[in-house]
C-alpha cells in the first residue's frame, strides 16, 4: 500500500520534494523540540494522484483515518468530541512557497455540537463562536467556492448595526447569531447544509486544498516564478491552538533579520486575541515584537530562544508564524525567509562574518537577478520633488509612473506600453496580475510582512506599504494626499528603499552598485559618504563577486560592435569580445557604398565600392581592437540579408511609380527597385544571409577580413598586442567554411607579407543551424573555434520565428503549459541543448583544444549559465551590462 501520510514527528527539511516546504519545515523544528502542535503531511504523491486521476486515492482515506486516530489519541480529544473536540487546520504547502495563492482552512472539526464543547473546555463562550464563524467563513470561501464578500459584508453589518468598529468588540451572542446567518449564506449560495459531519468537513478541506494548486493565480504565479505545474502541493493537518482566547493570545509573524536590510535582530508584527490571517491581512494595526514583549514576555522569550534555535540551524534568515494561546508559545512555520536584493548580499557576507557560513555558501545565496536589481538606478537625492506622503518601504527600487489603482487598470494600460503604479489600498492574491504589470506597488495598509510587501519582494518589484495618509477613492479613481489630488493617470514616483513617495516624475541616478561595477569600490563608497548602510552593501557585493570570479570556471565575454561599448564591456569586466557585429559598419552614409556593391554592372564597379568601404571598416576594427588589447575579440563577418540595407520595397516601387507617372523617372531608383525585387525574399531569416552572402556577392567577406587584417597589423605595428579571430555565420556545411578559410588564409598572407607581420588570426564558426550541430566532427576539421549563437540555434531548432512568436501564440503555450519560459530566454536543455552537447563533444573529438563558447542572448541567463558551464563551454558572451551577472552566475555554477 503506497504511504501517503506521514507523521510531523517523522520527517525532516530535507523533504521538500515529498512534504512540501511547510511540511518538511514544520517536521523539522518537531524533531529539533521546538513547540509545534502535532500534526501530520498528505505528501505531494497524494496531489499528483489526485491530478491525474481526479479523485482521492483510496488508501489515503484509510490512512488519514489512522493519522487522525494517533492525533486524537496524543492529546486525549476527539474530532467532533461534544466534550473534549479536537480541532485542525488543514494547510496547503508545496515544495516552494506560494505567499497567499493557495489555501488553508482552519478550525475543521467544529459544528453545532462541539462548538459548545469547545466553549466549556476553553471556558470562553465568546472564543468558540468565533472560531465556528470563522471556521463557516473559510470553508464557504474555500471549500464551497462561495465569494468571500458575502461573509465580509455581513461581518461589517453586524459591527455596524452593534455600532462597533472591530471584530472583538462583538461578543458571544453577537458572534452566535453571525454563524447562523453565515450558515444562511452557506444554504442560499451553495444549496446545501453547512456540513455538520467534521471527517466529512476534513475530506472536503483537504481535496479544497490540492484543487487550490491549480487555480489561474497560482498557476500565473508558478509561471511568474518558473516553478514547475506538476509539482503539486502538499496537505498539512495540524491540531489547531488559539491566538483568539483572549488578552493573553495572540498571532505573529517575525523574521531572524530584517529582510528588507539584512541586519540582524528580530523583527515582527504580533496581533492580540487573534486568529490566522488576521495579521497578514492589516484589519487591525499590529504590534511589534518590542511591545509584544510587553504583554506576553514569557512566550516573547520562548519565541526569541526558537529563533536563534532557527537560525543557527539553518545557518540563515528565517521567518516564523507563531501563535501564543493563554501565555504558551505555538510554533506553526518557519523557512528560510524571502529577503530583498540588498539584505541577501548583506546577510551573506554577515553571516560568513559570524562564522556561520563559508564564502562559497556566501555565492550560493546570492543571485545574478539578484545583483541586476542593485544595479537599477536610483532617484537623484539632489533634484526637486514634491513629497506627497511616507509609507513603509517593502522592496526597493525606484518606480516612476502612471497611477493607477485596480489591477484590471493596471494590466491594461501596461498592455498600452505605459509604466504604471498600482495604488491599492492593500493588495491580495488577486491583484497578482496587476502587480505584474506594474513597475512599482503602494499600499495605503498593511506592514512589512503584508501580502503587497511579501510578493513584491518576491519578484523584486518595488514596493512601499503602509502609507496611512492615503485616501483612495475607488469610485471617483483618485486619491487625496499631502494636500494634493491624484487623479487616476497622473505620474507618481514611489522609492521602495526609503518608503517615500512622490507627485511627478522624479530623475534617477545611478546605483552605488552599478559605481561600483563600472569604476570600482573607492568610486562606490566616495558615492555612498556617510551612508554605512550602503557602503556595507558595495563592499558585501564586491567581496561576494571577487569570491565569484576566483571560483568560476567560464570567461565572461561581451558582445559588443563598437569600440565604445567594448570599453564599457572591459570597465565590467569582461574578458574579451565573444561577438562583435559587424552590420552597423555597413550603415548611415555607408548605405550608398553598399548599394554601389548591390547594384554594380560589373567586377571592376562593384570593387571600386568595396576599396572605398575598407578604409572605413578598417579604423572601425583598428579603435575595438586597440579598446580590446591583449584579449580576444571575435568578429562576425557579415550576417543579415543585404536587402535590409537598401530600401523598403514599398516603398521605392510607390517613389517610382510616381517618378514615372510625372514622366520624370530617375534611372538609379528604376535599378534599385530591380535590385530589390530580385534580393525580395519570402522567409529571409532563412534565406541569403550570412555564410550564403560572403558566398554569393563577390568580394564582400573578402573586404571586411582584409579590413580585420589591416587593423591587426597596424595595431602590431604600434606596439599592440591584438587577438582578433574571425566567425564566420550561418555556416550549414563543412564546405562553406572551407571556402571562406581558404580566402582569408590567402589575405592573411598578402596583408601579412605587405607589412612585414605573420598573421595568424583564428577562422572559426558560429554554430547557429541544427545541421552545423550535427556536424561538428567535420566542422571542426576546419574551424579553429565554435561559438554558439543560440538566438537562430532556437529558432532553427524550434522552427520559431523569433521576431513574431513572442506576441503570437508564446502567450497561450506559456499558459497551457507547452512552455515554462520562452526558449529565447532561458536554454532549453533538452533539444537546443542537445544539441550544443553534441557539437561540444564531437568538436572536441576532432580538435582537441576547439576552443568553444556561446554569443546568443543566452549567455546572459542565469539558469542557461548553468547548463553552458555543466556541457564545458570555455566562456559565455552577454551584453556588457549582463558582464557581472554572467560573472557571479558562472561562480555559482562552479560551486
Ligand atoms: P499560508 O501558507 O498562506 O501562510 P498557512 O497554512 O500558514 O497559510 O495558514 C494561514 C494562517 O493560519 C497562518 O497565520 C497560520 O499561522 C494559521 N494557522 C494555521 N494552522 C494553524 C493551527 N493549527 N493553529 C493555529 N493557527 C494556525
Ligand atoms: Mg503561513
Ligand atoms: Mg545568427
């Protein structure tokens, strides 16, 4: 009989896969003796079953029977017990935590009998009728799919009606006749009974919390966060204790550190005679740990002594929910806490400063989005502003644009190419998709540890929260504010690291990290003056990132075409040009010599053209390689079509029209527009590019390699020490590099013997078609490197157009799951990867000391890094800004 229930007492952290993360974390702090009630985990097994099957498998009925037995037996209650009734949560968890997409209920095992059992045994009447209620509520919500408004709405009129303004104010009476009203609600919108049976009220929650995986929000956010959708969660049943018994109990949420700065000491929101949600969901203002002290020190310590216990056990930042029922301390989760960009780097480095963790520990921890985040600019502390209020400041960053304050609005005006900021007065998981669409996020509620604030650091969008002063008006789509009217559209500026926000747009700088990047750690802490915090970061990111490059294995390249770009590139600290385009030297006033090339009548024209472009190429080659000195720099020959340099066919055919029409035709566009028609191509990214054109037009490759060669022996002549290689693109055959080799052998041999230098430049080939792939033992007979452009090696693989696919149907396969993430972003190991393994290996085969890289936009992805440096690539390529992410990702792929 498969076991799909195991015990807390059984398992341990290393079980996300099978418990789900709150499950295995709430094992493991059973196993280390901290306070947790007991309980037991549904593994994920039971979800993918239920999945593929639609329904429950059977054992796990019988075996849940005998979990709840051991339960019951443990505390000496009973499920539905008159006198003695055992109460439990059922909680969702899943491998990677979903903050609020999926659900829980609690208080299962109450009805009409048992509430009243539970009242004596609590000695609290008002305590059990709230429970019950709350109980109906959740279940309605959750279970019954019965929108939460209507229980919302019904709360609120029993408080008006009593003339209260908070859930506590209503006693047991008041809170008795909620929960027949509630049952009303129940019978009116579900047509049937609030159900009475409490295992029945049990099987329902649990199957109501494996459907709650794949709900549209919490599938948009596995989508968001490239968590996979077959995963499944896990179910946790676990014997409920009561934050809402009065004075002495309470709710809370606290972390090790502070998340958003990473410095260390306990941090938290604690919430009085409270149950669940009640904290995250900011219906009353909290209390900090500080004042928490004040009303409950006993369980404040015990809690104090559980979070070291934690930390020093996870050997990082966690956050923990607690509850304390009557003075008495409850446990009910922990995990390593989400933290924001800048506290990861600086509890990194603390903690290997406090001996806890190693240098390499240190590098895992950190991220490459991670460090792209720092390296947003940040507003300029000089300019003007207008301060509109100051809020909480949740995930940094410094958003700028329209406001606007549902997500509906939100996502719209995004779709609409507009930056906007959602302005809300808190957000809950349905605002997901707005939140996505937005650049920045503020809250008129709710604390640090609020869903806006929890997601929002999530996905590293800025943030602020809490900004009290907020008046929203939903209807009229305004706010009032610091004396001022915000209408729906106008531009706010919200700055996530200092909680401010502001009227209008308000200039950005750059970041102290991205200072740091470009002109070391000295320019950076002359930035950061006084300020310690920041200084702390940009030494934490330079210690992490120097850790970094001594780890790595892969070089970091660049891909840049212009001379200024590539110091750029050096200043980040890449260590050669893996693509150099060379497309942009055929533009601007150039286009006239290579229409001359297109259009000449014979050799002699077309090479006149050509010598007039060499001087030009020449210098543009003679500046990159003088930039690049000492370093290798790749230059591609020319890849796209050459029509794309002429024209638009419309266009000139309408011009000439015209022309002719007034008797006046001009007899060089009637040739142009003959050229252009003949170059006209259906499907030309698969057409006279690349290899095919250096082929086809005579002369043109054979310009730009004696154009390199110049230039590398002018740069010889002065001293240099240039180390240009020559790709060449879209090769599909062995044969086409042959040809183009045994031209540039021979230039290299003129130029050489004209000036005196040998040449020796490297001949290699950008490996783009699945054919080159496939051929690369017989490739690599001739080409003296390989570099993978991975941009045309997916969309030849895929057969993906990729100027069109993003917009087209990407959207829907992402939806449907065909997709997790666009194979133009990330690697997709199994078929393009594939097929770099093969060519990596076979290269090998035949040339031992193939010297083997990737210039596509992939070698700038984290993840993609991982696998070009698991397959043995000598180095990746990325645009310069991407240089220190590939820097820090390459260090984490090594360790
Ligand atoms: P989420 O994953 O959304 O945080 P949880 O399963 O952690 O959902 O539960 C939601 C809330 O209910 C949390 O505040 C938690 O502390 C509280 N809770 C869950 N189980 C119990 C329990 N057995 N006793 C008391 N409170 C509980
Ligand atoms: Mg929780
Ligand atoms: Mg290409």
């Amino acid at each position: 009989m498969a076991s799909y229930v195991q015990d807390f007492s059984e398992g341990g952290k290393d079980q996300k896969d099978l418990l789900g993360g709150k499950g295995a974390n709430l094992a493991e702090m059973t196993r280390l003796g901290l306070p947790v009630p007991p309980g037991f985990t549904i593994t994920t097994d039971a979800c993918r079953a239920y999945m593929r099957t639609g329904h429950l498998p059977p054992e796990l009925r019988v075996q849940v029977t005998m979990a709840v037995r051991r339960l019951e037996d443990a505390l000496g209650r009973g499920l539905g017990d008159f006198h003695e009734p055992l109460l439990v949560s059922v909680r969702s968890g899943a491998k990677f935590s979903m903050p609020g997409m999926m659900e829980t209920v609690l208080n299962v095992g109450l009805n009409d009998a048992s509430v009243i059992g539970l009242a004596e045994l609590a000695g609290d009447e008002r305590f059990a009728w709230d429970s019950y209620r709350r109980l109906i509520q959740m279940f309605g919500r959750t279970v019954l799919d019965i929108d939460g408004d209507r229980f919302a709405d019904t709360l609120d009129e029993a408080k008006a009606a009593k003339g209260v303004a908070q859930d506590v104010d209503l006693d047991a009476a008041d809170l008795r006749r909620l929960v027949e009203a509630y049952k009303e609600i129940v019978r009116a919108e579900s047509g049937r009974e609030f159900p009475q049976h409490p295992r029945e009220q049990l099987d329902l929650a649990i199957v109501a919390v494996l459907r709650s995986w794949n709900t549209d929000r919490a599938r948009l956010y596995r989508r968001r966060e490239r968590i996979p959708d077959d995963l499944g969660t896990a179910v946790n049943v676990v014997s409920m204790v009561f934050g809402n018994l009065g004075p002495t109990s309470g709710t809370g949420v606290a972390f090790t550190r502070d998340p958003a700065t990473g410095h260390s000491g306990d941090y938290g929101d604690y919430l009085a005679n409270a149950q669940g949600e009640d904290v995250v969901a900011g219906i009353r203002n909290t209390l900090s740990l500080a004042e928490m002290e004040q009303v409950s020190p006993q369980a404040y310590g015990e809690l104090r002594q559980a979070m070291r216990r934690l930390e020093t056990h996870y050997r990082d930042l966690c956050d923990v929910e607690f509850t304390v029922e009557r003075g008495k301390l409850w446990m009910l989760q922990t995990r390593v806490g989400k933290r924001t960009a800048p506290a990861a780097f600086r509890i990194a480095t603390q903690l290997v400063d406090e001996h806890l963790i190693t240098m390499d520990e240190a590098l895992a921890r950190v991220s490459g989005a991670q460090l792209s985040q720092l390296m947003f600019p940040r507003f300029d502390a000089g300019a003007e502003r207008t301060l509109l209020t100051r809020g909480m400041a949740a995930s940094p960053g410094a958003a700028v644009g329209a406001a606007v304050f549902d997500s509906a609005t939100a996502e719209a005006r995004a779709a609409g190419g507009e930056d906007v900021v959602l302005v809300r007065r808190e957000t809950n998981p349905d605002d997901l998709g707005g939140m996505i669409a937005s650049v920045g996020v503020l809250t008129a509620r709710g604390g640090k540890t609020s869903h806006a604030a929890v997601v929002a650091r999530g996905m590293g969008l800025t943030c602020v929260v809490g900004a009290d002063e907020l008046d929203i008006d939903l209807g009229a789509r305004s706010m009032k504010v610091g004396g001022h009217e915000v209408a729906e559209g106008d531009v706010i500026a919200i700055d996530g690291s200092t909680g401010e926000v502001y009227l209008g747009a308000v200039p950005v700088v750059a970041s102290p990290v991205s200072t740091y990047l470009a002109e070391g750690l000295d320019a950076a802490l002359a930035q950061a003056g006084p300020d310690q915090e920041t200084a702390e970061l940009v030494r934490s990111v330079h210690r992490v990132l120097t850790h970094a490059d001594e780890t790595r294995r892969l070089r970091v390249h660049a891909n840049a075409d212009t001379a200024e770009d590539a110091r750029r590139a050096r200043s980040l600290g890449a260590q050669g040009i893996g693509l150099c385009r060379t497309e942009h030297m055929f533009l601007g006033e150039r286009r006239v010599l290579v229409e001359r090339v297109v259009l000449a009548d014979d050799d002699a024209e077309r090479q006149a053209a050509l010598d007039a472009l060499l001087p030009l190429q020449r210098e543009d080659f003679a500046a990159l390689l003088t930039e690049m000195d000492g370093l290798p720099t790749t230059i591609r020959l020319i890849d796209p079509p050459l029509h794309e340099f002429l024209p638009d066919l419309t266009e000139l055919a309408v011009k000439v029209a015209v022309a002719a029409e007034r008797g006046e035709p001009d007899p060089h566009d009637v040739k142009l527009l003959a050229a252009v028609r003949r170059m006209h191509e259906a499907n030309p990214m698969l057409g006279l590019r690349g290899v095919r054109l250096g082929l086809v037009v005579p002369g043109l490759f054979a310009l730009q390699i004696r154009a390199v060669c110049e230039a590398a022996a002018d740069r010889i002549a002065a001293g240099g020490h240039p180390h240009a290689e020559i790709m060449v693109p879209l090769v599909g055959s062995v044969m086409e590099l042959h040809l183009v080799r045994d031209d540039a052998l021979r230039i290299m041999a003129e130029v050489g013997a004209g000036r005196g230098v040998e040449l020796d430049l490297p001949v290699g080939v950008m490996i783009e078609l699945p054919r080159a792939a496939l051929t690369a033992d017989r490739i690599a007979e001739i080409a003296q490197f390989f570099s993978f452009g991975t941009n045309d090696l997916t969309q030849t693989t895929w057969g993906f157009s990729r100027d069109d696919v993003e917009g087209a149907f990407f959207p829907e396969y992402l939806a449907n799951g065909v997709l997790t993430v666009s194979p133009f972003e990330t690697i997709d190991t199994k078929g393009v990867g594939r097929l770099v393994r093969i060519a990596v290996e076979e290269g090998r085969a035949t040339r031992p000391d193939l010297s083997v890289g990737v210039c596509g936009e992939h070698g700038g992805d984290p993840e993609s890094i991982r696998f070009f440096d698991a397959v043995g690539l000598d180095y990746v390529s990325c645009s310069p800004f991407r240089v220190p992410v590939a820097r820090l990702e390459a260090g984490r792929a090594a360790i």
